[in-house]
C-alpha cells in the first residue's frame, strides 16, 4: 500500500513525486508515458531558470530527479478507475491489477485536439503548433493562422498579433464563439484578418515547413489557400479524464477536475494538480507547482487521518 500513489508522469506527476518522496512516506507513480506532453516539445523556453531546452531533455531530466529519491515509478501503464474503499483508495490498472494508496494525486494531463487533416502530423512542430504562450515568439515577423474562433482561438490571434507580422484567425462556424470583449479587441487590430465559415482541408509544406493551408469556403463551397509561415490550432484542449467518469471524482462540464486552492477534489484523499485540472493557463511551470501543491496537501491530509 502507498501512503500517496500519483497517477501521471508529466511535469505536475514528477514534482508531486519528489515532494512526497522527501516527507520520507512511501510514494508511487502510475504513468502511461512518463514524461507527458513534454516529449511532444521542441523547444522550452520559458520554464523559469532554465534558458532554453527542449523536450527530451527536459523529461529526462524530470526522470532522474524523481529517480533520486525512492520512487516506485511504474511506467507504460495506465489507470481505468478509482473508488474510496473504506479508508483505502483503489486504483484500477490496465490488465487487471489493482493499486491501494491512503491518498492518490491524479496527474493525468491533457492533449490538444487535432486538426485530423494532411500535414498536420508532417509539419507538426515544424509550423504547425498548439501553445502561442511557448511557440509565438518563433513566428516574430511572420505570416500566422489561428484555427478556431473560441475564447482560447481568439486570444491566441490577439497575443500572436503583438508578436508576428500578421494573423489570419479561421473560424469553422458563421460566427466567432469567443466573449465579446475578445472580439471586440481583435477586430481592434490593424494586423488581423478574419474568415469565417472556412473548413482547414489541408496543411501545406515544402518538406521542411509549412507554406500554407486550404481550406473549404462553406458559404460557397470554393477551395481557397492561404500562404503562411505557422498554423496553431486551437480548437480546444481535451483532458484526459475520460477514465473518471462515473467516479466519485467531480468533473466541470468540461471534463477537467475540479480543485479547490489546496488540490483537493471532491473525493476524500484524492488530489490533482497540471493540466487535467480546472486550474487554468496550462503550462509545464504552472503544472509543476500545482504538483507539489498537491503533495503537500496529501501530506497534510495523511497526518490529520492518522491521527483520528
Ligand atoms: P502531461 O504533461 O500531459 O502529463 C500527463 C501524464 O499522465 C503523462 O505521463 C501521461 O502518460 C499520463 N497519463 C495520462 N492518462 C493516464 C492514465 N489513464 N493512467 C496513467 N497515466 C496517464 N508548456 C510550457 O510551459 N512551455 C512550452 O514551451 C510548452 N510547449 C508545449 C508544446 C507542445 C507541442 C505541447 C503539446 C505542450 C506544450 N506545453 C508547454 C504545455 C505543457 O507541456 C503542459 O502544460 C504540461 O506538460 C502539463 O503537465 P502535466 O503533468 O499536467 O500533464
């Protein structure tokens, strides 16, 4: 049994490991990937103190952190349920295993949802990208689409605005879905175009970058194509909670958990930190004190519980 069994790997699952390994109780890590989205990086730059890396590195280096303290890591494997049994929690694990812990912290992340289109996957990372907060600054002067006129599609177009020559924001639907207020600011901005009911077909590159995009003109069903240096998608990011439905772990209409200022959800002893949370602005740093957070907190709840 662990006194505190993390699920996760990422930059929240690694700093909650070595918070909780430090108070000396007996902790463990459930990953499917360990690592998380970061391998998915190129490059970091904004993680505070270290100037740049990219993301191998960085999760490596996550790696051997946790592996300095004495961390059941258990890798490649991936969690299906949890439940409260008595003063245990439960946590089932793919090919039907199960792991007891007197607390858990629920670290499982998130994933951008997808274009699905040709060159997506292609130019991923190479034009293609996801983050305005990490990626703009490489588009400095260049040509930009935003995919997705919701409040993230319009803010990612209004920062990127400040930073690149100039962004063409593409919106599925006939209207923007984003707050009026964002609206308003971006039709402000001398350096926006926006197209409205226009389908992405395609992102094109010249093999080693992105040159464009087409898209379907809905109103009247013409292909059109635009000439760009970067595409982000944004049309939302998915966390990865679709395992805790039905749980007694409380979800918003989102589906990420909900925390309090502490971590905690709405299942006794059970805490979440990083990206799978409603905690917003999701970035490896915010994840990452969120994750200690979480392990504090768990702490605190294992001294006051052993208490009674
Ligand atoms: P994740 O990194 O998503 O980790 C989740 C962990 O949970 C993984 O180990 C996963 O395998 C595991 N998991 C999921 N489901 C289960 C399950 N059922 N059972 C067991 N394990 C499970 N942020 C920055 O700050 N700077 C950047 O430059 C930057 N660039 C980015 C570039 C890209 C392409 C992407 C995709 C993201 C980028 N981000 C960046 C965002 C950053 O990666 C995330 O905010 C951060 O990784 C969140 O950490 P996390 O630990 O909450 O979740």
């Amino acid at each position: 049994e662990f006194d505190v069994l993390i699920v996760g790997g990422g930059p929240a699952g690694a700093a909650a490991a070595v918070y909780a390994a430090r108070k000396g109780i007996r902790t463990g890590v459930l990953a499917e990937r360990f690592g998380g989205q970061v391998l998915d990086t190129m490059s970091i730059e904004n993680y505070i103190s270290v100037v740049e890396t990219n993301g191998p590195a960085f999760a490596t280096a996550l790696e051997q952190h946790v592996k300095t303290y004495d961390v059941d890591i258990m890798n490649l494997h991936r969690a299906q349920g949890i439940r409260r049994e008595g003063k245990q929690i439960v946590v089932d694990v793919d090919g039907g295993a199960q792991l007891k812990a007197k607390s858990v912290i629920l670290a499982t992340g998130a994933r951008w949802r997808e274009l699905n289109v040709p060159g997506e996957q292609d130019y991923r990372n190479r034009g293609v990208a996801y983050c305005p907060h990490c990626d703009g600054p490489l588009f400095k002067g260049k040509d930009v689409a935003v995919v997705g006129g919701g409040n993230s599609g319009v803010e990612a177009a209004i920062d990127l605005a400040g930073l690149v020559k100039h962004v063409t924001l593409i919106e599925f639907g006939d209207a923007l879905r984003a707050d009026q207020v964002l609206q308003n600011k971006l039709r402000s901005l001398p350096n926006v175009t926006i197209i409205m009911q226009a389908q992405t077909t395609e992102v094109l590159g010249d093999g080693t970058k992105v040159v464009g995009l087409n898209y379907l003109d809905r109103a009247t069903q013409q292909a059109k194509s635009l000439k760009l240096d970067g595409v982000f998608v944004q049309i939302g990011l998915v966390p990865n909670t679709e395992w805790l439905k039905g749980s007694d772990v409380a979800l918003s209409r989102h589906g990420e958990i909900e925390v309090d200022v502490r971590g905690a959800t709405s299942l006794a002893g059970v805490f979440a930190a990083g990206d799978v949370t409603t905690v917003p602005y999701k970035q490896i740093v915010i994840a990452a004190g969120e994750g200690a957070k979480a392990a504090l907190s768990a702490f605190d709840y294992l001294i006051r519980s052993s208490a009674e």
